[in-house]
C-alpha cells in the first residue's frame, strides 16, 4: 500500500470526533495516513444537525448539513466516520438533488457552488475495499484480542437509503483479519440511546448495562465502537463497577499497525483500556 | 373521548379502548405530506414494536402511533411522549415489512406538534433539542459544557450527573471552550431565516 500514490480526501470529524473523543479523531487520520489516505479537514465546517436538529425543524436540519456541502471542493471526495454526520450530508445531497430549486436556493444563499456529484464517503466505505491481510504481514496486528462489535444504529437506516451498500460484519472482518477473535452476541445493534442519555438517564443506563453484561458473558475483553456518540453513552452511562473497556474501531485499528504507543488516547477513557492492551502486548 | 390504560409501560399486550369518534382525517394526510410515508401500508405487524429498543419510555408504541393518526386521533398523536421519545434509530424501518419510515414520520409529528403549540408530554426532549440548537446558533458547533448546564438550568436538577460531569471533565472529555467556525454570520443568518419562516 505504501508504494501507490497517495490519495487526499476530504474529511468532516463532527462536533464529537472534535471535542469529546479526540482520541477516536487522533486515531482515524493516523490509520487512514497510514494506509495511504491524507486527510484534509473541510474549512470551517459546522456540526451536522445532530439528533435535535431533524428533531424540531426538518428544514434547519437540511440547511445546516447542506452548508458543509458547500464548503467541500469540488472533485475530491468527503469522507466522514461519524455515522450520523454522514446519514445527514447523504440526506442534505439527496434533498439537493430531489427537491427543485433547492441546490439552486443554498447556491445563492451561500454565493459557493455545490458539486452534485461530490462523492460522500463513510470510514467503512473506506475500508470495504481494502486488503487488511496485506497490510497485517507488515503489522504488529491485534492477536490475542477477544471484542465484540458494537453497531449501534448505524447499519439501520431510513427506507429511501436502503438500495446503498451496507457493511454488516465489516467490523469483525477486519478486525480479525488483523488477528483479533470476534465473538458472537446479540447486541451489537441495539441503539446507545443518543439524547436519551441526558434526558432519560435511567432508561438508558439499564440499556447499556445490559450491553456491557452481554458483552463479558459473550467472552470479550472489550467492545469496538464505531461511533464516537455510541462511545460516550457506553462509558458514562454504564452503572456497573466491573466493567470492560470501550475502544473506537479506529483506535483499534490503529494499534493494529503498530501507531498505539506513545499515545493520550487510552487515558481519555472512563474505563482504562490500557491494562488489557499491555496485557495483550499492544502497547508498551 | 374516553381513554383506559393507555399507557402501555412495555406491555404490549395491555387492553387499549379509544372511542374514535369525530377524527380529524386530514392530520393522517398532513403527516404522509411531511414524511413521504404512507401510513395507510401499516397492518399492524408490531415489527416496529418488537424492535423498539425505547419503546418502555414510550406511552404508544410505534405502530399504535400510526394507528391514532388513521384513526384521525390528532391529539392523542401530538401529546404522546412516543414522538418525543423517539430517537429516530431506524431499527423499526428496517424491521418494517412495509418499509415505513418512522423516524421521518415521527419528525412530521413533532414539527406539527411545535406548529400547532400542542402540550409536550416530554419537555425536557425539547429543552435539550432546544439547547443544543442554541449552541449551534452560538458556535457553528455543539459544545457540551455549556449545553449539559444550560440543560440543567432549565430543568432544574443539579444534582444528577454530577458526578459524571466531574468524571468527564477529569478526562478531558469535556472542553471548557468550544469549537467554533469562523463564520459565524453564517449560522446567525442561518438561524435568523429560519425564525422568520417559524420558530424551531
């Protein structure tokens, strides 16, 4: 991989990757670097609507997200890994493209040209079509690690997006291509509750209890989330005592090619994940 | 209008009797034109129900929800905690052998809700909503300090999560200073428009 040329992509963190779980950003542009991708953040974006913005006003939501569309320049491709950032630009694109005179009104609105074809692509798409096993004869990779893959939400969507490719076991497959050892359970899709986390605690703890219980008698030594939003509800809102690290897909991945040591994610954490990664000698 | 248990607490097997009598036909209409969806297709599989991962915080469940509004049961529809509940997840729609999509549906209701000044069975959902779309309008992004203790002004509850404010803060996972766009005109504009045409 290192030897083809290197591909610049654009990149959206979104608010969570940029403030609260700056390890998972961190940790995502050093494994995409690595694998050969640059990435280059989108100027001045601005946070995609979250769950509260559809949530109020379907408009807002869709002008919000469309205004990072313009930001995007035209022809490279935009890559984001926070599930629901990337649902809302797809959304935004869509709404662009379906409802008349809309690409036209946020052209003028904004006085910047959108590129109706920018490619918006998912961390997953990403890697769908990369050679992990390649890269693992060059890599400390993960053997040893027993994970169950977290989901959350993001492999189920609205009806009108469900011709789109969809990365069920993505996870598990690249993870243990890298020598990691999946193992079954039947969580990995049971949504962390988003802003029900604030509002409703209770609900939502018994939820994530409930997880994290699964996830230890399933016989994991940690879950693997693939959103940074997920990460949070997991690690705070977890009443148990003992309980299991969370790690972000890709700070796993990024242990997997040698780049965790040194590093001030794994401090970041509410739950240390760093007693279980020197235990399986991934970092020192 | 006579209502009897109508709080189903997760158990979706409790008796509902609703007497339906002079049902506002055109709400039914109204949301499909929001949502795209057409509410007619449910047959009342409860696969949406099945699947609800929050359906216990809820006082209909999904499916109930649609049937109010075929029954033309505007308010009992606009009152529900259900469409405040709902965190538009999407394991219903994908559960759905109609393909119905629930979260926009739920989106529609909510937005008549707030249109129509209809009671909100959960206001602290839209105070939360509410705050961090202030702190967009702010910032260009979401801060989360200053969201959780506006949240908790509003509410007026101190005390919970305390201690997983303390945890977060010691962990670097809260930022005392937000993460701000540069053109914030833009997103002032933005927010002012939108005021202009109704508030959110």
């Amino acid at each position: 991989m290192s030897r083809s040329k290197r591909i610049p992509l654009s990149y959206f963190p979104g608010c969570s990757m940029a403030t609260t779980a700056k390890e998972n950003n961190r940790s995502l542009i050093e494994f995409c670097e690595r694998i050969g991708y640059d990435l280059i953040e989108v100027p001045d974006w601005n946070c995609c609507g979250s769950s509260s913005a559809h949530s109020v006003d379907a408009e807002l939501a869709q002008d919000l997200a469309a205004r990072n569309l313009t930001l995007a320049p035209k022809g490279r491709p935009l890559l984001a890994a926070c599930p629901n950032c990337m649902l809302r630009l797809r959304g935004a694109q869509r709404h662009l493209a379906e409802v008349p005179d809309a690409q036209q009104r946020c052209e003028a609105r904004w006085g910047r040209p959108v590129d109706p074809n920018l490619k918006l692509i998912h961390f997953f798409d990403l890697l769908a079509g990369a050679d992990m096993k390649g890269l693992n004869k060059t890599s400390p990779g993960l053997k040893g690690m027993k994970f169950v893959p977290y989901y959350g939400c993001m492999l189920a969507r609205p009806p009108a997006m469900r011709h789109e490719p969809n990365h069920h076991g993505l996870m598990e497959k690249i993870l243990s291509d890298l020598g990691a050892e999946p193992r079954r359970w039947g969580y990995g899709a049971r949504c962390c509750g988003t802003f029900l986390s604030v509002v409703r605690p209770d609900v939502v703890g018994a939820m994530v209890d409930a997880i994290f219980r699964n996830a230890a008698a399933a016989g994991a030594d940690c879950l693997v989330t693939a959103c940074a939003m997920c990460h949070m509800n997991l690690e705070v809102r977890s009443t148990l005592q003992n309980r299991i690290p969370v790690l972000h897909f890709s700070e796993a991945l990024a242990l997997a090619v040698g780049e965790g040591n040194g590093k001030d994610w794994f401090s970041r954490h509410l739950v240390d994940p760093r007693p279980l990664l020197r235990s399986a000698r991934l970092i020192a | 209008m006579n209502k009897r248990n109508h709080k189903n607490n997760g158990n979706l097997q409790r008796v509902m009797t609703i007497a339906a009598g002079n049902g506002d036909m055109g709400f039914v209409r109204e949301v499909e034109k929001r949502s795209g969806a057409d509410l007619s297709a449910c047959f009342h599989c409860r696969c949406c129900a099945g699947g609800c991962p929050f359906i216990e915080a809820m006082d209909y469940a999904p499916h109930g929800i649609i049937r109010l509004a075929q029954l033309g049961l505007r308010d009992e529809v606009l009152q529900s905690a259900t469409i405040w509940t709902c965190v538009g997840c999407h394991t219903c729609s994908i559960a759905c052998p109609m393909a119905i999509d629930m979260a926009a549906v739920m989106d529609a209701m909510r937005g008549i809700a707030l249109e129509t000044d209809a009671a909100i069975a959960e206001p602290d959902v839209l105070d939360f909503h509410r705050e961090v779309l202030r702190s967009i309008e702010r910032y260009g992004r979401t801060h989360k300090l200053e969201i959780m203790m506006r949240y908790k002004v509003k509410t007026r509850d101190w005390f919970t999560d305390m201690d997983v404010g303390l945890r977060m803060l010691a962990k670097r996972k809260l930022d005392l200073l937000p993460s701000k766009v540069k053109n914030t005109q833009d997103l002032k504009r933005m927010f002012r428009e939108t005021a202009e045409r109704g508030t959110p």
